[in-house]
C-alpha cells in the first residue's frame, strides 16, 4: 500500500481528535480526544519506520504509548475526585479550581 493511504488516514484521526478537543464539553470525552490524536502521531512514527526500515519509529511508539497510558491513569484519578466533589464533569465547571 502507499504510504500517503496512511498519512491520509493519520491525518483524518488527528482532524477528529482536534475538533473533538475544541468542541466538547466532557473531560472524557477530550480525554479520548487526546488519546486519538496520540495514536494518530503513533501511525505517523511506524509508517515512516517501515517506509525507511528503521526501528526508531517503533521506539518512539513504545516511549509515546508509555506516556499515553500515565496520562490516562492520572487523568481518570482527577476526573473520578472532580466528579466526588462536583458531581459534574464538565469542563467549563472545572474553571473554578483556579487557585
């Protein structure tokens, strides 16, 4: 297959996962948001790893998916305390922890 088929489609996952972060409301949902435009960077790195037969592409892959799924765990933790105290998650509620 061309490699511009896979580009094309990293570069569709990164237009939904940017329109999902800008336009929604839910923390969870821009959390999945995020996580979609990570793994569309994650198609980026392996595609031009196989394109150039080289294992960096892969590493950086591993390194990034590491960080994705500390994000997540850290993420989810606040989420789970805002809604005990909330009991929203709604982003623009979230404004008021402001120090």
């Amino acid at each position: 297959m061309p490699i511009y088929y896979f580009l094309g489609l990293s570069a569709f996952m990164f237009v939904i996962g940017f329109l999902g972060v800008l336009t929604r409301r839910n923390a969870l949902v821009i959390f999945m948001s995020l996580e979609m435009m990570f793994n569309s960077a994650n198609l980026v790195f392996v595609t031009f790893a196989a394109y150039y037969q080289s294992m960096v592409g892969q590493l950086s892959v591993f390194f990034v998916m590491t960080v994705a799924a500390a994000e997540v765990a850290v993420g989810l933790a606040l989420m789970v305390e805002i809604f005990r105290t909330k009991h929203s998650i709604d982003v623009d509620q979230m404004s008021n922890l402001k120090g």
